[in-house]
C-alpha cells in the first residue's frame, strides 16, 4: 500500500539518525511533506537532500521553547499547516543515582520531558486549524520498566508516558489523538551511554538473548512503520495509547 499519508503536512523532531531518520523516509515514502527540526542541520540536510523537496529542514535545539516557537512558526510556513507532530528527539545519560550528575539529570529532564511541552504548546493551535491531528511521543520500554543505572533516563520516558495519556484526553475533544511509542532495544548509536555502562556490546548482546523472548534487537526500519501508522487516518479512532515494539520484552 502506497500513499496512506498523502496530503499529510508532518513535523518531527529528532530525525537526523536512527528511528527519526527511518520515520522521515516511511513518511515521504507515503505522500506526506515533512519538516525535520534537528540540533545536528548537516546531518538533516542530508536526510532532506536524499529525498527531495517533501522535506524541509529547521536547526532546533527542543529545550529551547523559543527555539521551538520559532520551528513551529517555520513549519508551519512552508507546510501552509499542520497534520502530525512526532516528538522523537531525546538523549541518554546512564549511571547510578548516586554518582549522577545533576547537570546531566537536568539535561535529560529537558530534552526528553520539557521539549514535548514546548513542541506541543506551540503546535496544538495549527493542530486544531487542520481540524484533526496526530501527536507521537516517543517514550521506551524503560519509561514503562526500569532497570539499574539508566533512573534518569527512566524517569524521563515515563514522564513522556504520563504526559502522552493526559494530553490524549484533553485533546480529544478537539480530534487530536496522542500516542506514545515505546521501543525497546534497537540497534542505533543513540544506546551507546547504556551498552558502556553495561559493559560493553558483548554484555549487551548477552541481556539481550537473555530478556528479550525474540532475541535480538530490532532495526530502526522495523519501528518507522508504527509512525507511520499512527500518523495515518487508519488510526483514526486510537488516542491515549501506549504501544510497545519490543520484541516481547516487557508483556
């Protein structure tokens, strides 16, 4: 199937690597324009530039909300509106709290939780213009289980967790669904602060044989589809939702 998301005017944050970058190509791929707000431009121009003029490309650090303000404002400019907001920028920080930097803490907090409220203070009016919308927030199976040494990264992604149900709910009214995604493993560097933590890839890939009932990672094509999904119409009717696509970690 071809052209589910035609028409579709789409922001997302975070999508120069890994599961954005994936997310972006899956989106043009189905008919829908997009703007790519990243911290890293040159690494977001290239996506753009590999996919033609579907994509337009906007240097935003999150924890900015005037940065965000002035994304949104810039999106929404050259996509004459807005349809679907993904929130998939996000860091990772691991350590024991009692070793853990608070700047680090801060930084997490701001980029993971604080930058989902920017990005949907300022976005939620165009969403209500369009009189339908999506918002996907990317949380992780560790804001639903944590696991020692990633507390701060934990905390944030169930923060993102919380934040996507209430959100559902006090937007619903006005048709704009809110869904957050939670990957579990997936082979991209954005885990390394984790897998050095661990012990390195090895350790990694033996947790991983251990936990996860598929027994691998998954690739960040095979999450990109759920994006896609829940920016099309065929998820008309799904909001307040947390998915998981996780081979089976966390049931």
């Amino acid at each position: 199937m071809t052209g589910r998301l035609q028409g579709k005017r789409i922001v997302i944050t975070g999508a120069a690597t890994g599961i954005g970058r994936e997310a972006v190509r899956h989106f043009v791929r189905e008919g829908a324009r997009v703007v790519i707000a990243d911290l890293n431009e040159a690494e977001a121009r290239r996506v753009a530039d590999a996919l033609g003029g579907a994509c337009h490309v906007v240097r935003c650090d999150v924890g900015s909300e005037e940065e965000v303000k002035r994304m949104i404002a810039d999106a929404v400019g050259w996509l004459g509106g807005l349809d679907v907001l993904a929130n998939n920028a996000g860091l990772q920080y691991a350590g024991y709290v009692t070793d853990f930097d608070t700047a680090l803490w801060d930084r997490l907090m701001a980029i993971n939780v604080r930058a989902h409220f920017f990005t949907a203070k300022y976005a939620v009016p165009h969403l209500r213009k369009s009189g339908r919308g999506s918002i996907i927030n990317t949380s992780s199976v560790a804001g639903q289980r944590g696991a020692p040494g990633v507390t701060g990264y934990s905390t944030s992604k169930g923060a993102v967790i919380a934040f996507s149900i209430a959100l559902a709910l006090e937007l619903a009214p006005d048709n704009i669904r809110v869904n957050a995604v939670c990957p579990g493993w997936v082979d991209t560097p954005f885990n390394a602060p984790a897998i050095n933590f661990m012990g390195g890839v090895k350790v990694q890939d033996a947790m991983i044989k251990a936990t996860v009932p598929m027994g691998r990672q998954a690739t960040p094509d095979e999450i990109a589809p759920l994006f896609v999904y829940l920016a099309s119409d065929e998820s008309s009717y799904m909001t307040a939702k947390v998915i998981g696509i996780d081979g089976g970690a966390y049931s």
